[in-house]
C-alpha cells in the first residue's frame, strides 16, 4: 500500500494505536470485559462491493467491511454506531460475520491444505480475506431542538464508505436500546458473556427496570419470571432484584384508594429453601469499594430490619429458624377457609365428580352449628348416618363418596390445620404492611403435600381478597409483589378439576395486577410447565442457563437469543422485556447486596 494509501486510510479509519482510560472496573469484573476502544477508531466500513446497500419496511442488508487489526474485537451481538452526515447516526447490531477470499482462488485442494497444515504458526494471512460483518440496524439515534438524545426507527440508509465505529457513550446505548435511565436496577449490559465498556464514567452500563408512571404502570404489576437450572444463581439473583424494590423511596399508587397515596410494597416471599428471611442481614464481605459502586448506579444494599418470618405450625415439623435473625411468627390454618377454598383439601387424583360431590359435602357441613374444624368435618363425613343421607338420596354415587372420604381423611390435613397457634386470618395486618418483607419458609416441613398446602393457602388469600371488592382492607391497600419460588409447582398446566380452578382464579388476579396493585415474581427451571393463561400476562423474562429444548422454546424469545441460553455461565442472563426495553445480554451483580450463604 502506498504512502498516500495509508494516509487516506489513516484519516478515514484513525490511528491503530489504543489508548489508555483511567477508569476502573466493575467490582470483580476486571478480567470479564469487552474493552471498547476510541471513537476515532473504526472497525472498517459500510461497503457495497459485496452486497448492495438496503433497506426494506421488512429488513435491511447493511455490510461493513473490517479492518485487519480489528477483527478479533467483532463478534456476534457487538454493537455499533454508522454516523450521517447531518450529526445523526445509525445505532446496529453485528447479526453476521463472514470471511470472503480477497482473490478467487480454490484453497479446497489436497496440495493447498497439505501446505496450510505444514505451516509453522498462523497460516492464515488477514490481508487474503476479506471479512465482513452484516449490521441488523436497531434505530436512528437523533437530538430534539431541545438536545435531548432520542431514537426513532431506522429509516435512513448510511453512505457507502461511511466508518463504523464502536459505541463508546453510554447514553447512546441506554437511548438505543431503550433502557430506562433509572428504575429497579438488574445488572450491567454484555456482549458474549463480557461487560460491555464505555468512555463514560461509570464505564459499564446499568440495566434497569421501568418502575415509574411515565409510560403507564410500573412493570411489576405486569408480572416478572426468573429461570434458570440448578445452581445457576435464581436464588442470588432474586434477593438482589427484590431488594431493589425495598427501598424507601419506592411507592406505588392504587387505583381504588380514595386518596391515591402511595404506598411502599409489601414483599411475600414463599421460601421452599430457607434462604429468603438472610434479607433480614447485611452481606458482611461487601467492601467499601463494593459500597462506592453500588452507590454510583443507584443500587439499594444492606438489610430490610422489616424482614419476619411467618412459620406454619405442623405437628412433628420444627423451623429451626438459624439462618437470620428475623423475627419469628408461628401461625396456623384454619379449616374454615377451606369453606371458599374447596381446592386446598381436594387431592390430585380426585375425579370431577368427586370435587362436584366436595364442595356439596363442605356446603352442607359450614351451614351446621358446629364448630367448623376439621376434625368435626371428619366426623361428620366418617358418621354412617351422613353416608347414607347422600347415598340413598341420590345426591352422590357410594363410590364417589367413599373416594372423598378417603382422600379427605389424609393424616397430612390433620397436621396442619386448626393447630395451637395464631390463625393466618388473624395475622393479616401483620403480614400484609407496606414496607415489609413477609417470608414463608417451608423447608422444614417433609411432607410435600403440606408445603403446597401453606402455598397455596396464602395465595389464596392474596388473591381472594385482592379480586373481591369487600376484601381485607390490609391487602386491599397495600401494594403486594408475591415471590413465588418453584412456581411450576402450583401454577402447572391444569390436569384435574380442582388444578383448574387455582389456575383460572391466579389468572384472573395475574390479568388484574396492574389494577389492584398485585405483582408476581415467579422464580421457576421448568417454565414450559407454567399455564399458558398465567404465563401470557408476564412482560418481563430474566432467562439464566437453561439446557431443556422445551424449556428454552417455551420463553419465545428470538432465535439469535434462543441459541445463547445453554451457554449462558452463572450470573449471565437475557432479559426479553419488550414494554421496558429491545431484547438484550445482562451480568449481574457479582455481590449479593445482603447475606447470602
């Protein structure tokens, strides 16, 4: 290349030589970033000596040609920014990399691989390739009269020979991607798996969740889901998140409160693992360097001393309660609520029919005078003359009495209901307060069958009281996130009568969220098991590592983003929010902001 050849190139593409930024990196992630160099140093250009430059209503074929030197620095995903001549620029996405030779020749010959394989070193020459990168253009990036940065669709086509440069200002990446400037704070943006770094200060950029009324109502109340397999980090990442949403400053307004105050959210966590009450400590091994950061992106850390834990009496269960140092309420489930919620004592196998048979049986007993315990149901049931009433009298079939009796008479029911204990329904100011984080722990309990029980038991009560217009004032006024970890557990496909019921009725609470002040936080590694009709109404995905086909293909996500999950490490996530943001690669906090062991 001649003199003035290289000084053309020079002038267009800038100098080869990096420059050193004294900013310093993200808390442990020093050795996990993609280092983005100067702006006035392109990766190449927009070229249409291979493809024609094109754009589409329904695509574009935008190709740029890269430089040599620049070649290892792009990779799939990696984005850019093509300027225009009037100050605009064209913000993109790498879809496609490809090599072409620069000369046509045949390099498939035995003779070509036998000299290319014998070579000592790296065979390949760059200066023999060309290699192109295919831009997807996200939007145009523009300034209003008043200079704020703003994004529109991308309806321009840049110039031929137009440099494409790497993204360097974080607020082009906020503004192009969407991403709100503040709100619930997730995570830092990636490419590949690497923080992505700007020339702004902090380098990395935040990630965060909408959380205010500027564009309607904030995204919890349009649902969140967390998935991922086994040990690779829900539980972590969950308490950072939803210690995002206990701070002070955090109000949300309800629509049916006279005043329209806002109010602080109660957070009730079901805790299948004991872990959810450490938020109740501080993370001893934060740093104050680990302090300075968090601070500098609007991270909340530290305790929430509102944290208690709300135990269930079973008989031969004991919480051992050493993980935090919480408070510690016991309570107990009355049979009583079971007259409005015949499906807490219906069992999985039990036949329409049964269920129909149930609810008359539990109708007839809560109009009697006795007392409505569940030992007096058993009685009532298990007494002759009750049996041949219904039997004989054509209000039920003998052997679908008998099979009520005998799932209804299961010792689990016996060990859980109507204890030596406060009743749930007398705790519900206690529970349900604004500001307070309500876990339900459930580990100690061995039986299964017990711990949906409780589940769905204070589910039950949410929903009952947040979907009826006489509900208790204590849920009724205040805004509710529920954390349900294991969510494929109580939210699965419907396969009976009464799994029916709980799906249709958490349904009808999930599509009334955002009215009643009701957020879900489902935390689940099967989320191909959750019901359809629950599953529609969630808008935000936080997708870990996943290696299931059926679980992968059921989060909808685009297929670019879909190959990505199984080789996603521990703390690297997709977050497909489409009323917050495009789709886009999240790493998280590599500290939790409170006690986790």
């Amino acid at each position: 290349m001649s003199i003035s050849d290289l000084s053309l190139e020079s002038e267009v593409l800038g100098s080869s030589v990096k420059e050193n930024y004294p900013f310093e990196g993200f808390a442990g992630c020093d050795d996990n970033v993609l280092k983005v160099s100067p702006v006035s140093e392109a990766f190449g250009i927009v070229t249409t000596g291979i493809e024609p430059l094109e754009l589409t209503p329904s695509g574009a074929v935008i190709t740029g040609y890269i430089t040599s030197a620049r070649r290892d620095e792009i990779r799939l995903g990696t984005y850019v920014v093509v300027p225009y001549e009037n100050g605009e620029k064209l913000f993109a996405r790498v879809g496609k990399l490809q090599y072409r030779q620069e000369f046509v020749v045949d390099d498939a010959t035995e003779i070509h691989s036998r000299r290319m394989l014998s070579a000592r070193g790296n065979p390949v020459n760059e200066d023999d390739y060309k290699f192109l990168a295919c831009l997807d253009p996200l939007c145009i990036l523009y300034r209003k009269a008043e200079g704020k940065l703003t994004r529109r669709m991308a309806d321009r086509i840049p110039h031929p020979n137009t440099p494409i440069l790497p993204v360097t200002d974080r607020l082009e990446v906020q503004t192009g991607l969407n991403i709100p400037e503040n709100g619930i704070f997730i995570g830092h943006l990636s490419v590949g798996g690497e923080l992505l770094k700007t020339n702004s200060e902090p380098e990395t950029v935040a990630y965060y969740l909408r959380n205010d009324y500027s564009m309607g109502d904030p995204l919890i109340f349009r649902h969140m889901l967390i998935c991922g397999s086994t040990g690779t980090g829900k539980t972590f990442l969950s308490k950072n998140i939803l210690r995002q949403f206990m701070n002070e400053s955090n109000r949300y307004r309800l629509r049916g409160s006279p005043d329209k105050a806002r109010k602080n959210p109660c957070l009730v966590i079901m805790d299948p693992q004991d872990e959810y009450s450490q938020l109740f400590e501080d993370n001893e091994t934060l740093t104050e360097d680990d302090k300075f950061r968090f601070e500098s992106e609007n991270v909340t850390y530290g305790r929430v001393l509102s944290t208690k834990a709300f135990v269930a009496k079973v008989d031969g269960q004991r919480y051992p309660g050493d993980k935090s140092r919480a408070e510690q309420i016991e309570f107990t489930i009355p049979f009583s609520l079971v007259e409005h919620n015949s499906w807490l004592i219906a069992a999985a196998g039990m036949s329409e029919l049964q269920y129909i048979g149930l609810e008359v049986l539990l109708g007839d007993f809560f109009k009697s005078s006795v007392s409505h315990t569940y030992l007096n149901f058993i009685n009532h049931i298990d007494n002759e003359g009750t049996r041949s009433y219904y039997v004989d009298s054509g209000k039920l079939h003998e052997s679908s009495y008998d099979g009520i009796v005998r799932r209804v008479r299961s010792h689990f029911f016996s060990k859980v209901f109507d204890r030596d204990a406060t009743s749930i329904t007398d705790l519900v100011d206690k529970i349900f307060k604004p500001g307070q984080i309500s876990v339900f722990p459930t580990e100690y309990i061995s039986a299964p069958r017990i711990r949906d029980l409780i589940v769905l038991t204070i589910m039950s009560l949410i929903v009952d009281n947040k979907l009826s217009t006489t509900g208790k004032e204590a849920i009724k006024e205040t805004p509710i996130i529920l954390a349900l970890d294991e969510a494929h557990r109580y939210l699965s496909n419907a396969n009976g009568e009464h799994s029916r019921l709980i799906i249709s009725r958490f349904a009808d609470a999930a599509r009334q969220g955002r009215k009643e002040g009701l957020g879900l936080f489902l935390i689940t590694q099967d989320p191909q098991d959750i019901d359809d009709t629950v599953f529609k109404q969630i808008n935000t995905k936080l997708i870990l590592n996943l290696n299931n086909d059926a679980a992968i293909t059921s989060l909808k996500v685009p297929k670019e983003y879909e190959r990505r999950i199984p080789y996603l490490k521990k703390g690297q996530m997709i977050i497909h929010s489409p009323d917050n943001s495009d789709i886009v690669e999240i790493i998280g906090l590599s500290n939790c902001v409170v006690r986790h062991r």
